[in-house]
C-alpha cells in the first residue's frame, strides 16, 4: 500500500447497518463528503472498532465501484482525544450538520477541508469559541458559493458607508435603512473580519439568517439540543 493510497478525512456522522457494521458519513480532502461501509465495526475485536471518532483527523483506504465505497484501512492520532459533550462539542456537532446538508456529495473541496480542520485546531486551543464560529460560517459559506457582499448595498450598487445603517436581506446583502441599529461600520468590520469589534448579535443575525436561507427554511436537530440544554 502507498501513500497515495490514503486519504485523510473526519467522520460527520455515522448510522448503523446491519448488526455489527457502520455506514459512516466522511468529509475527505481528495473527494469531498462520501459514505462508506465499515464491515464490523461494532465488533470488539474489529481493526475499525475505537477507530471512527468525531473531530480528529483519520486516515482511510477504501474500495470499491458504486456509490457506496467499503472501507478497508484506517489510522488515526489517538493524542487527539475528544471530550465528553458540551458547549464547544455541540458547536462542532452542528458544523458537522452543516457540512452534511450543505456538501455535495463527491465534489472535491480542499479549501473547504483545510478550513474545517483549522477551525477544529482553534477550538482545542480554547480561543473564543463563538468568534472561530461565525468566521467558520462565513468562509463556509463563501467556498460553497452562498458568500455575502459585504462591499456594497443592494438597491443603488453603492458602496457601504461607514456612517450610514443598514439592515440585511438574507443571500441578497444589505439595505440602507434609517430603522435599523446595523452600521455601516459594522459591515465594513465583518468585511475585515474584525469580528472583536462587532456586536455578536448582528454577527449571529447574519450567519443564521444565512444559513437558514441556505438549508431552505429546515431546522438543525443539532441546534434544537443544544435550546434543550441550555
């Protein structure tokens, strides 16, 4: 086996098949979101058992000509633990909802993938979790081909001033509007990503609008656990 073999993924989701087997959900760097079969995986005594943990990188072999692939090899860093659930795990829970809804299946998005996995390096570095957050939606959504222009108003194509305010239409962009509390400064900071120097509820407003936009009026289950425990 070579090293062009190999592929280095993180694992979305995954659901039972059969008794002893996984069907997983993957997000790999050289094909994008695919589903592949993990022939007993459930066994103890399986090489993939203990092996398909969520936010930490593996590495994968598989097989295979129809869509669903069989998985073969698999190898990860078991110094990359993942904690038991709260908050930040249940933000990740929910990037890992977005990618499932939003990808396309088998569409190679590299960019896309190096992003996800810095943004898992600035979780465990304990930056502010909910900054690493928003600016994750944002390149996200930008790479998938739903980014906001963040140069412009809508109506007369001018550019957004800084002393004028501005209220925002989902995948449009924003408006002048004398009614809303959203800066022009605001908009302009986003643009930046000077995200310390924006109010976190316009740049919450934004993304979920956006993403609600995105995933056509559906709600996430993950975002409907996390209101449970809060």
């Amino acid at each position: 086996m070579t090293n062009s073999d190999w592929d280095e993924c993180f694992l979305l989701h995954h659901r039972p098949h059969g008794e002893t087997s996984l069907i997983v959900d993957l997000f790999t760097k050289k094909n994008g979101k695919m589903s592949i079969i993990a022939k007993g995986a459930k066994k103890p005594k399986s090489k993939f058992f203990g092996y398909l943990a969520p936010f930490t990188k593996l590495k994968i072999t598989y097989t295979g000509r129809s869509e669903l692939k069989i998985l073969t090899n698999i190898d990860r860093d078991f110094s990359e633990s993942t904690n038991a659930l709260s908050k930040t795990s249940y933000s990740l829970l929910y990037i890992n909802e977005l990618l499932i809804r939003l990808l396309p299946k088998d569409a190679v998005h590299e960019d896309l993938f190096l992003l996800y996995e810095n943004f898992l390096s600035a979780i465990r570095s304990e930056k502010n979790i909910e900054i690493s957050l928003r600016s994750f939606e944002l390149d996200m959504l930008e790479m998938l081909g739903y980014g906001l222009d963040f140069e412009n108003e809508i109506d007369l194509n001018q550019p957004i001033d800084i002393n004028k305010n501005y209220s925002f239409i989902p995948q449009r962009g924003f408006r002048e509007s004398n009614n809303s509390s959203f800066s022009g400064k605001d908009i302009i900071n986003i643009r930046m990503r000077n995200f310390s120097e924006v109010s976190k509820k316009h740049l919450k407003h934004i993304t979920q609008e956006s993403i609600h936009f995105c995933l056509d009026g559906r709600n996430l289950s993950s975002r409907e656990i996390f209101r449970r425990i809060k």
